[in-house]
C-alpha cells in the first residue's frame, strides 16, 4: 500500500521507558576532529548512552566544517538502533549538522526505511539528541506487514 501526503509528518523513534530523552541543557556538542574548510571523505559519528551502548551511527562520503558549528555532510547515512533489534536508516544525499544543538538539515529528498516501511520527504529535518524528525514538502510512505495473512 502506498499513501501520498502533501504536509509535514513528524517522527519520532520509540522511546525507550527506561531511557529518558535528554533535555536540551544536558545535550552535549558533537566533537568532530574536521578542520574548517577542509572536506574528510568517509567520516563516521557514533553516538552512545549513559551506559555506553551505541545508539545512532551517523556515516558521511565527505563531510565538510564550515565553520565551527555547522558541518556540512554528503551522502549520509544515519542508521538507529531499537531494542527490538529493528535497524532504521536514514540516507540523505546533502544535509549540514548543528554541532551544538545536534539538529540535522537536510535540503534534499530524505529517505527514512526498516525492514516494514519506507518513507521518503523533499526535505526534513532531524533532532539527533531528542531522536525527532520532521519531513517538509511532499511526503510518500510505504508500510508492509510481513506477517502472514490467515487463511480461510
């Protein structure tokens, strides 16, 4: 089945209960060892919790500072992990990082996917801290159940 939408859609990753999401005082900066002006090619951010166990994964073609709050990042791929083992990935072709706030820009037609759905937006944008999103423009979702159907 696919469902057309021509408004914003919000997302947001399941919580997890016993995670409580960060305020915005206690979001740390993101350190990201890229010297202004200079592309990196193939940089990778990881983002772990209290305990220490990866979160999000942020992977980057190239990424590019510029200046010391904003990255600007080619071909990224964000990939989250759940507890229930389900992976979600977001691929954006272009997108620039608020370092300091954690929010991700994309100007570009983003695609957010897991093994039952697929959503694709014009633009959108992300709250790495808070696991937030916002699609803008034109937004297509695909859901499957991959369950099997009962018989007659």
């Amino acid at each position: 089945m696919t469902m057309l939408l021509f408004c914003s859609v919000a997302l947001q990753a399941a919580p997890d209960a016993a995670q409580p999401q960060p305020s915005p005082a206690a979001v740390r900066k993101l350190d990201l060892p890229v010297p202004v002006g200079e592309p990196v090619k193939g940089i990778k951010i990881p983002q772990y919790d209290e305990q220490g166990n990866l979160t999000m994964s942020l992977a980057a073609e190239t990424a590019q500072k510029l200046d010391e709050q904003k990255v600007e990042l080619q071909k990224l791929k964000v990939q989250f992990s759940e507890k229930a083992e389900r992976e979600i990935v977001v691929s954006i072709p272009h997108s620039i990082l608020d370092l300091e706030t954690r929010v991700l820009t994309a100007d570009s037609e983003t695609l957010i996917s897991r093994e039952d759905f697929e959503i694709v937006g014009q633009s959108a944008e992300f709250d790495t801290a808070a696991r937030k999103g916002i699609f803008k423009g034109h937004v297509r979702a695909s859901f499957r159940n991959n369950e099997a159907l009962p018989l007659p």
